[in-house]
C-alpha cells in the first residue's frame, strides 16, 4: 500500500508522449531514410500550424468529455463561425474585434443549445449535438457553396501567419489557451466540479454540485474553443469557409485526440496536457505522411484505423482495471 | 440506563414511515448523546436503513418528531442533513477514485482564495483531519481509487468531519473491511468518540457492537423493540430480542421424508474469487434454502451455478454426471434455470409485453420458426398456471406488481423444463399477498421433482420454506442445518458469534 | 409442473403494435394530403409508383439501421458504405453486362462483412459504436478514393443499373411498377418477417437490458454483431438500387447515414434500444420522403434537408424524454 500511496493524483498521461516521442523518432528514421527532412523549419511550422486548429478544438472537446458529455457538432459550430467572422469583418481592420466577438458569440449560443439538450431536456450527448450539427449543417450548405466574406487583414497577418522562430502566433495562442484550460480544470471550483460530475454524476450531487449548470457551462466553453479555432481558421485561410470544419474531420480528429490524451470517454479522468500531447501526436503522422508523401487517402483510411484503435485500447484498459 | 446526559444530540420520537400504504417504520424512539456509540441492529428488512435514511435527509418521516442539538428539524435532502452538522459513511462509498483525498474530502466545498481553489488549504486542512483521528500517515494527495476499502473509509469519515458533522452515521462499516483492519476502525470510532461526536453505529455483527457501542437499540419489522445499555444483555440475549415472532402457519408444507430423491446437483470444493471450498448436494424434490448476511456469498453461490460468474476450481455434477457451468447459456442447456434478486435490473425486459419476457429463454435457447404457435400456447398456459395478473400478455411488464413480474420469470424458466431451479430472493419487494403464491409455486416445483435452492433474507421465510439451511459467511458454508431449526441458528452461523449452534 | 385450470390472460393481437404506428400514419397522411392539396396528380398512379421507387433506398437503409438501433447501437458507416459500394460495382462491371449478377454476390458479401467488422469490433472490443461506425466511414470513404485513384473508373452496365432505373411498364391501373419497388417490397417483407422471429424479438430484448437477456441464455454479442451484419447487408441491396438509378459518384451515399437514422427515429423507434418496430422504421422513412418532396414542390432548397433531419431527431427525442418525465 505504501508504494501505491507514494503515487501522485494526477498523473500527466505520460503514455502519449512517450508515443509521440516514438512516433517522432521512427518519423524521422523513414523521413530520411526517404531522403526528405522532418525537422525543417517548414514542416516544423505546418505541423504547429494543423496542432493549433485542431488543439483549439480538442481543448473544448476535453472538457466536455471529462465531464461526462460529448459534442459531434464542433465541426460545424467552427465551419459557422469562420463565416460570421470573415463575414463580419468584410476585409475591415476595425471590424476584427467585434467580427471575432460575433463569431465567438454566436459559437457560445450554440453551446448553451447543446447544454440544455443534454441536461435539461435530457437527450443523449451524442445524438443533441449529432442532431445540432445536422441543424448546421443545413443551414451551412443552404446559404453558402463556396467560400465567404474576408477575414479582417490584420488578423490574417498575425494570427494567420505570423510566427516567433519556428512558433506560430497560433500556436502560442492554442497554448494559451490549453493553459487557461489547464488552470480551469485544477484550480477552479468550476473545474472540480466538472471532473466530479463526470466521474460520478451521483457523488457530486450528494456532495452539493450542481451538475446541469457545470456541465451547461462545459458545453458553452467547447462550442467558445470551436468558434476560436474558426477565427484562426479564417484568418489562415482569408474567408470564411463552410466546409473546413467536417472536411478537416474536427470532430473525430478532436475525440481521437483527447481519447489519446488519456481521457476516459465516460468521463471524469483526463486532462489538457494530454490532450496537448495527443492532438502533437496527430499532427506529427500526418506530417510524416506529407514528408512520405503518403496519398491522401491512404491517410484518411489510417486515421480511422487510430481512431477505432486508441479507443479500443482505452476501452480494454478501463476493461482491465474494473476486473 | 445509565443517567441521561442534559442535552442529547439527535432526539427522534415516534417515527415512522410508509411506501404506497405499506408501513415500514413505525413509532421509533432513538436518542444519541455526544461521544455516545449507539449501535441499531435488526435482521434484514427491520427497517435499519429506513430509519438511517430518515436521519440522514434521505427520506422525510411521515409521523414522529426529530430534534438535532435541541432544534425541531425536518430535512430537505442530504445535503441540508449535512449542513445542520449530520454525517453519514454509506456501505457504497460516494468517493470519486480518481481523484485525491482532499478533492473527495472538499468536493463541494472547496476552499477558494480569490476566486481560485486554495489548494495549499485544502491539503493542509485535510492533513489536519487526518491527523486529528489519527491517520496522519494517509497523504492528502493520495488518488482514492489507489487506497484499500479501509482507507477508503477513513476518507469518507474525513469526508463528513470537514463539514462539521456533529453525528455519523456508519451503515455497516464494516461490511468490507478484512479483520485486521476493524481493529483500526475501532481505533477511529472510539478517536471520534473522544472528539464528542455522536455516532450512530448499523450493524449486523453482534461482536462488533458489544466492542464498540454504549447504548443498543434493537429494530423488528419496522418497529422499535428496546433500547438497551450494552453492559446489561449478553449476545444470545440480544439476538432473541432480534428475531423470536412466532413462525406462521402459511407456508406450504414441507417435503414428506420419501419425497427428496437422489442427489440431483453435487458440488466439491468450488471456488472462484468470492467462493472458497463450496461443497454442496442438491437433491430432486427438496427446497434448499441459503441463508447469511448480505455479502456473505449467497448470491454467488447461484451465479457460479448459472454460469453467470463461474466456479473456477473444483467439480460440479449434475445427476451423477460431471458438468461444465461456463455460461448462462451452458447452465440452461443443462437444465439450470436463476431466477434473480435484482429482478428490475436483470430479471425482466422493462418496456417489453409479458408474453415476450415469458418468451425469452425459449426463444434464446431453442429458437424456432415452425412450432411456435405450439410454444406459445404452452408459454400462455404457464402464465396462467402462475397465475399471473395483467391488462394482457401485450402489457408491457414494467407495469406489473413485483409479484407479477416475478410470476413471469418463472413461467419463462418453466417453459425450458428445468430439473434445478436456483432462487435469489424470490420474494423480494413482493407484497404479502403474492408471496405466499410464489412460496406455494416453490414448493409445488420441489413436490413436481425440481432441485430447489433458494436464498433469502427473511428468516422466516427461510425457515418456512426450507427442507435443509445451510448458511453461507466469508464466501464460505458456514454450516448447514435441518428443518426446524430457529432463527437463532441461523443468525449464529451467519455472524459467527456462537458455533455450537450449528451441532 | 401441473397446470391447474386458471384464468387465461386477455389475448389482444396487435394492440400495442398497430397503437405505435398511428403516429407515423397521421404525419404520413397529412404530408401527403399537403403534398396532393399543391400537386393534385401525386397520388395518380405513375407518379406514385416513381416516387415509391425512388424512396425504395433511404426506406432499405432504414430497416438495416432499425435492427442495429433496436439492439441499442448505432451504424453511422452506411453513407459510405454506400459509396464505396457504387464506386467498386463501377469498376468491377466496368460496362460488362455478363458481370452484373457476381458483382451483386460480391456486392452483398462485401456489405456483410463490413458490418461484421463493425459488429466485432463494437462488441468484442468494446469500443461504442458511434466511434467504430464512424471510424469506418473514414477507412471506407479513404479506400474507396484510394483504389479508383481519386475518381470514379469503369461504368455500370445497364444489366445492373435497370434495378435502380427501369419498371414493368404498361401495368394495369398502376401504369408502372419500378423494379426498385418490387426489390423493396421483398426486402421489407423479409425484414418484417424476420422481426416476428425469434431472432428480431431476442434483438430487441438485447437493446431494452442487455443483462436480463445475456442471463436468459441470449448470445448478446453476437446478436448485436448480426445487426450490424443486416445493416451492412440493407446498405449493399440499396447502393445497388442507387447506382442505378443515379449513377456512379463519389457522392451517391453521402448523409444516408442520418437519413436513415432520422426515419427510424420518426418512426417511433426509440434510441438506445428495445423499442419499435420495423415497418414503423420504413414509414418513418417514406414519410421523411414526402416531407423533401413537398420541400421540393414548394421550393425550398434541398441544401436544408440536413436542418430538417436534426430537428426531427431533436424534436422527436425531446417529445419522448418529456413523456418520460412525466410519466
């Protein structure tokens, strides 16, 4: 017991790292072995680039599902809000603000739609914001058929393109952003909550939680991480685009990638720093495919088969500890 | 009685409870002093947990008064119960195992310093209530899920200490603590003791009360018997207070000698994770009854035989042949059938008819495509012969009286022929009325040539029914008794206080 | 055991069945009085027949998602399933006639064994269907561009494409019956048949409590696996029927997936299992039809049947988790 005792709370997920460190290493054995280059400035810059869309998006997807909750609808929620955002700013330096304000206003009532499905009306999590998205969805491919609007230029140049070093602004901003997550989740009350909520909705009732409102409050700040990754996306891209968000495939990559991270799908264990490390790890394949120059498709047949197989590895584990 | 001290914590006068017209509590008088350990005990349904719930904010009484440090109170749930200063460690633990002590221990509560959780406060505070009941060696930031059962338990002690709680209530402390670690327990109560605050003490083992508590109040089918110094009665004469209510006459009669046939169901030496050296003989024609406490391996016992959680050393045989009960399934195939104690959770299909439910072994087990207007027919004449009670075979069963339900699992066993019938609380929930219907069922099964084996924890009902008892304790047969032996008996084997008892 | 004589229960045949279909009739029929009060000749016989025809698909996928959702799970994979299996009948045909009927074999192999996958890999590995399913749509949409390099090669011969295209023509009173509409009229009967047998009712035992039915001797992982092998199966008999009737495209199953989830939910069958029955699942797909329809006739554009598909789901589960509190 002694030993078991000595062990920390919380332990950072040091299993995706240590399988981005080997996915690193065996990258870049293939890479130049293939006579190509992993660690240049370019490809170290467009890895960043694909982490911060798709880490802005698994950070809100984390705290959804450490709650307990899920959200199918960020593809859609970040595909709107790159349009309300290009669209608002029409190309004006002086409307960046509210455009993004709009954009992320927009996203946060879609959250609050998805948290009142799930709590008060009680529908199950993935079929409200499966049912939310078509709502989108619908609505994306009925006014837009191709791209819209114009992202703010000043927007476009710094969190577009931008970068310190090898270090996108975005990039940066996404870690910002995972810290302020991180920081939400440990020392908020907030954040207390939401891990008990997922954990044992029942024990954190009888402890005095009030679970609708946490996790009401989870779901605003995942459609929040959504709409910001739309606002980068728009500025990256110059428009709003109505397809980005379910082409980029941001709602698997993004549960792929906390399930990676160590989260329990059924909530209340997980954490940002390894849904950090999970959304490198995706990154980092798909940018030793692009150095291997590996086909597109062959790509997305892969990302299916780690998709299913980090969750089935997950499922065994859980499997493994309840016996 | 020893002189009452001037201002009793926790003052309950005449309480009592009912659900839908049944009466579970009745007139119960409970008082708890700070620094006293007032032990309730009682047999299975005496209306212990009942009582805890109503205490706790978990239940409002319908009668009585109940007054907490001098103030008439009447919660609104738990958590106003644990705001006014009352603090309950249930049997399940309400801990989160992946989080740290001091999270579980603040949840809820947590101390904020500007707008943020104070997390040095939180781990100082919760090392402080460690230390003051003397478990300064738990780390505060231990993750829960890594500590044993009692360790557990401390922390959800220290759970109920950081709100203030003046009393606590431990229902069946220690129900999964190993013997070395009640000693401990021991420690911790006699510790909070010390501190002044009152302890209200659930438990079925008799030793552990004489240990540990002052003042016993003994609970009978709802209703309070007596309260008693615990200097002033010996053990044998406190389980007499316990159980001694004249057996009634309605149970169906039991097997004529020439009635139990051969050993239809043997089993040596099984043992799986929870079960260690079962032996057992099940014979056609007789009704075996289980008895124990909860926990003990009953329910075990009957699942290893339905292959549900299976024996995994030792032999089974079945009319003299060996058999291989790996599977529910495999069970079925050999002529096993389990009716179930969570009859809601596994026993029925809620939102399907009752035709369907009746249906569902047989078309599991022997699906057909011709015939089955044939099995049908013979599905409805069982659910009449059981006489089952509905709007109709298309109502869905969720709809049924327990009674009802129950009637329907059977005849959807009955429908597969079986030669051993494995009970698990067969009249649980069930009001008076159709028990003895589903006693009568039992027994006529037994007189049609069926092995039964039936687990209650009704003692009556166990002594009524039963041709042998035997009795169940730690995963082990504690020992095993005839026709017409006394509750007493049985309660002996089962806490294990007075082995002579079993001869 | 003895039967004494007792009280038989009261035998209703059908109440409760026929009971859950009356909401799905009503919308049906007020959709269609709508449709008929706008297109006075909707119902004439022609024109009822094509339209029946062309629903024939979506109505096909709806029976294969109702056994895996009365089980309690879900196949999102069937769009794609349906893709790929249009792109791979191209190639393999590649406009010879003679190739039609191995191809159909192979076709139908093909979508039993991807359902197989995902039945095994749900149960067996336990990761939730939804992840599994989708996961497969991934790996089905990437390999079917993989293999035909990006863009759809060969070409349906007419042999395959008349069961999607062509009907018996000059038809008494009815004018023309589809070939599509008879394929579903056997598939459906089928399907009804097979929920009245002992496997359709075990199947929804399994989705209304898994733990009563694995105890009454019920293999439950391998009758959610069958599911998801029936789903798989629906999806080849309607890729065949959409192949020929649209022809070859990286689009042709795209969103059938939700369509047909939202016709089994507005046929009354509840997710999550135990509940509903199949012909209320096709009804709910003939009606969600009629409904894209009359949207068609009163020009409201196509690109909102996506809007349309969500609100029912939310709507219709909302209706019933109401219910369900109240109650």
């Amino acid at each position: 017991m002694s030993l078991a005792l000595s062990r920390p709370a919380r332990s950072a997920a040091p299993g995706v790292f240590v399988a981005l460190a080997l996915t690193l290493a065996v990258g870049w054995l293939l890479v130049t072995i293939d006579g190509g280059q992993l660690f240049s400035q370019s490809t170290t810059v467009s890895l960043l680039h694909v982490a911060a869309g798709l880490g802005l998006v698994a950070v809100g997807q984390t705290m959804v599902i450490i709650g307990g909750s899920l959200d199918l609808s960020v593809a859609y929620v970040l595909s709107l809000s790159t349009l309300v955002a290009a669209e608002a700013m029409n190309g004006r330096d002086g409307a960046l603000l509210p455009g993004a304000g709009l954009a992320l206003a927009v996203s946060a009532a879609i959250g609050l739609l998805n948290g009142v499905l799930v709590t008060k009306v009680r529908i199950n999590a993935f079929i409200a914001t499966v049912g939310v998205g078509l709502l989108l969805k619908g609505y994306l491919e009925n006014g837009y058929d191709g791209p819209a609007g114009k992202a703010a230029p000043a927007l476009v140049r710094t969190l577009g393109y931008q970068r310190i070093g090898p270090v996108p602004v975005s990039f940066l901003l996404l870690l910002a952003v995972a810290a302020a997550a991180w920081f939400a989740l440990t020392r908020t009350r907030f954040g207390h909550h939401l891990i008990a909520v997922g954990g044992d909705p029942e024990v954190a009732r009888l402890s005095g939680v009030r679970n609708d409102r946490i996790l009401v409050t989870a779901h605003v700040l995942c459609s929040l991480c959504a709409g910001l990754a739309g606002i980068y996306l728009a500025a990256r891209l110059g428009a709003g685009a109505p397809r980005v968000g379910t082409e980029g495939l941001y709602d698997l990559e993004s549960i792929a990638a906390v399930v990676l991270g160590g989260a329990a799908l059924a909530g209340g264990r997980g954490g940002v720093a390894g849904t950090v490390g999970g959304v490198l790890l995706l990154a980092s394949i798909d940018a030793i495919f692009n150095q291997l120059e590996v086909d597109a498709f062959v790509k997305q047949v892969i990302r299916g088969v780690i998709i299913i197989a980090a969750v089935a590895v997950y499922a065994r584990r859980a499997l493994r500890k309840a016996a | 009685m020893s002189d009452p001290p001037p201002s009793p914590l926790l003052t309950l006068r005449g309480i009592g409870k009912s659900f839908l017209g049944v009466r579970v509590l009745g007139g119960v008088d409970l008082d708890v002093v700070p620094g006293e350990v007032h032990a309730v005990v009682g047999e299975n349904g005496a209306g212990k947990s009942t009582l805890m719930k109503v205490v706790s904010g978990g239940y409002a009484p319908d009668e009585g008064t109940m007054e907490f440090a001098g103030v008439p109170r009447t919660f609104r749930g738990p958590r106003d119960a644990q705001r006014a200063g009352i603090g309950i460690v249930h049997q399940e633990f309400n801990l989160l195992p992946e989080r740290s002590v001091a999270e579980n221990v603040y949840l809820g509560h947590e101390p904020v310093r500007r707008g943020l959780v104070d997390r040095a406060t939180m781990l100082g505070r919760t090392a402080e209530l460690l230390a003051s009941i003397g478990e300064g060696a738990l780390p505060p930031g231990a993750r829960v899920g890594d500590l044993g059962v009692a360790r557990q338990q401390v922390v959800e002690i220290v759970k109920a200490l950081a709100l203030d709680a003046r009393l606590l209530i431990m229902d069946e402390p220690t129900a999964a603590l190993a013997d070395h670690e009640v000693e401990q327990l021991y420690t911790l109560v006699r510790r909070l003791q010390r501190r002044g605050i009152g302890v209200l003490y659930v438990s079925h083992r008799i030793r552990e009360v004489f240990d540990l508590a002052s003042r016993i109040t003994v609970l009978k089918d709802g209703r309070l018997v007596t309260t008693v110094d615990a200097g002033d009665v010996g053990a044998g004469q406190l389980v007499r207070h316990m159980v001694g209510r004249d057996l009634s006459s309605y149970y169906p009669g039991r097997a004529a000698p020439g009635e139990s046939g051969a050993v239809r169901l043997a089993v040596r030496d099984g043992g799986n994770r929870t079960l260690r050296g079962v032996d057992l003989r099940l014979r056609a024609g007789e009704v075996l009854g289980v008895g124990g406490l909860q926990g003990s391996g009953r329910s075990a016992l009957a699942r290893a035989l339905f292959g549900a959680v299976p024996f995994t050393t030792g032999e089974v045989t079945l009319d003299g042949a060996p058999v291989r009960l790996r599977s529910p399934r495999a069970a079925m195939r050999a002529g096993i059938a389990y009716v179930t104690e969570d009859r809601k959770g596994e026993g029925i299909v809620g939102g399907r008819s009752v035709l369907d439910n009746a249906l569902l072994a047989s078309r599991a087990v022997a699906p057909a495509w011709r015939g089955r207007g044939a099995r049908t027919a013979r599905i409805r004449e069982l659910l009449a012969a059981v006489d089952v009670r509905a709007a109709g075979e298309d109502q869905e069963i969720r709809f049924l009286s327990g009674g009802n339900q129950q009637k329907v699992v059977l005849a959807r066993w009955l429908a597969l022929g079986p030669r051993v019938l494995l009970f698990d609380e067969p009249t649980r929930g069930i009001d008076v009325g159709a028990k003895s219907a589903i006693h009568d069922l039992v027994r006529r099964l037994a007189r049609d040539g069926a092995a039964v084996l039936m687990i209650s924890s009704e003692l009556p009902e166990l002594l009524g029914m039963s041709d042998r008892i035997i009795v169940m304790r730690d995963g082990r047969i504690a020992g095993e008794l005839p026709a017409g032996a006394t509750e007493e008996n049985v309660l002996a084997l089962a806490l294990g206080t007075a082995p002579e008892a079993a001869r | 055991m003895r039967i004494a004589e007792r009280r038989r229960l009261p035998v209703r045949p059908g109440r409760s069945r026929s009971g859950s279909l009356l909401p799905i009739l009503a919308i049906l029929v007020a959709l269609l009085v709508a449709l008929t009060l706008r297109q006075p000749d909707f119902l004439s016989p022609p024109s009822l027949m094509s339209f029946l025809g062309r629903s024939a698909p979506i109505i096909l996928l709806a029976a294969g998602q109702y056994f895996v959702i009365v089980a309690g799970e879900f196949d999102l994979s069937v769009g794609s399933l349906v893709t790929a299996q249009v792109v791979v009948a191209a190639r393999l045909i590649d406009s010879e006639p003679s190739r039609t009927w191995p191809v159909i074999l192979l076709l139908l192999a093909f979508g039993a064994a991807v359902g197989l996958a995902n039945g095994l890999i749900t149960t067996r590995l336990r990761v939730p269907s939804f992840i599994t399913t989708l996961g497969m749509y991934l790996i089905l949409v990437g390999a079917v561009y993989l293999w035909s390099d990006g863009a759809p090669k060969g070409g349906l011969a007419e042999e395959f494409r008349r069961f999607g295209r062509r009907a018996f023509e000059d038809v008494p009173l009815l004018g023309r019956i589809p070939y599509a509409l008879l394929v579903l009229l056997v598939v459906a009967g089928l399907a009804a048949l097979l929920t009245r047998s002992d496997f359709g009712q075990t199947l929804v035992a399994v989705g209304g409590n898994p733990r009563t039915a694995e105890l009454s001797g019920v293999r439950v992982r391998s009758v959610k696996t069958a599911a998801f092998v029936l789903s798989g199966l629906s999806a080849a008999v309607a890729a065949i029927l959409i192949g020929g009737y649209s022809g070859v495209s990286f689009q042709a199953g795209a969103g059938l997936e939700f369509g047909a989830i939202t016709a089994v939910v507005l046929g009354g069958v509840a997710l999550g299992g135990g509940r509903g029955s199949v012909v209320g699942a096709m009804l709910g797909a003939l009606t969600l039809e009629t409904l894209f329809t009359l949207m068609n006739f009163y020009g409201v554009s196509g690109a909102l049947r996506s809007t349309v598909q969500g609100a029912i789901i939310l709507l219709a589960l909302a209706v019933s988790s109401v219910r369900s509190v109240s109650r």
